[in-house]
C-alpha cells in the first residue's frame, strides 16, 4: 500500500475508500506467509526487508507510514541514513514541526501501526476502533488537509 493508491469516492465527509493498482498485489491467507519482495521501500514492513516472511500484517505497517506521510508531509525517515536500517529498528523522526500540532491519539495510533513485532502491530479491527478514527472532528480535520493537498477522486462512486 502507498498513498497513491488509495482512492477516495467522493468528497463528501466519509466517502468510500478504495484501492488500486493491484500488479504485484498477492492474496495471503490468514494463516499464511510469504517471502518475495515487492513494493515501494519507503512502505515495507521490517519482516519484508529481513526476508522471515510476512503476512497480512504487513499492510498495518503500509497504513501506519501512510498516516504518517499524510500528518507530516515527511517520511517518517531520514533521507541521508540507510531507510532499510531505520525501518528494521523502528527508529521515527517526530520533529516539532509538524507534530506539536499532531494529536497524541494520532501519534498512538502511528506508533501502534509502526511496530517492528508483528504481534505487536495493530491489527486493522483494532486500529478501527482506535480513539483517534472515532473522533468526528479528526475526519474533519482531515478532510480540510486532504482539500489544501490537493485529492484526486475517482470520476462516480460506482468505479
């Protein structure tokens, strides 16, 4: 998963999201693994860059740096170290610009998303029912962000 794929139907206050691009997308059963590496680095989890196998677990830690991108307009990176290192030891930058203006609920849900244990990664139920996503003013307050970013919708609710 990446920002880039993910779609939203409308620009109405809860429009339905969608994915796209599926080319190297694979199907992984609930108690399966898998071992190819395929995806943009910046969205790996760790298990994927350490070749142990993974599950659908992965995709949590795709969400988690994606609300990160979307909070921060930054990975949550630095750009001049290795990216595979720091992904493997969870080692985030929360620099005070932008997130003094984060909410903590925000930043919980981010680090509970960006956790290199997969047992210990969010999984999508729990990350659901998360205070930050049960915060109407949050999906308005996202919503204005997605409008001063610029968001591309699909063309009707329907596609």
């Amino acid at each position: 998963l990446k920002p880039e794929n993910v779609l939203l139907s409308s620009d109405s206050d809860f429009p339905q999201v969608k994915l796209c691009d599926f080319g190297f997308a694979r199907i992984i059963g609930e108690k399966s693994f898998r071992r190819s590496v395929v995806g943009t680095p910046a969205y790996l989890a760790p298990e994927v860059l350490r070749n142990k196998g993974y599950n659908r677990s992965l995709d949590m830690w795709s969400v988690g740096v994606i609300i990160y991108v979307s909070l921060s307009g930054t990975f949550p990176f630095n750009e001049e170290e290795d990216i595979n290192d720091q992904i493997q030891n969870a080692d985030f930058m929360y620099p005070p610009n932008p997130w003094k203006d984060v909410s903590p609920e925000a930043v919980d849900l981010i680090n509970n998303l960006l956790q290199v244990k997969t047992r210990k990664r969010y999984t999508v139920d729990k990350s659901l029912v998360h205070t930050w996503l049960q915060d109407y003013q949050t999906w308005c307050d996202v919503r204005e962000l997605e409008s001063q970013v610029g968001v591309r919708y699909l063309t009707h609710e329907s596609d």
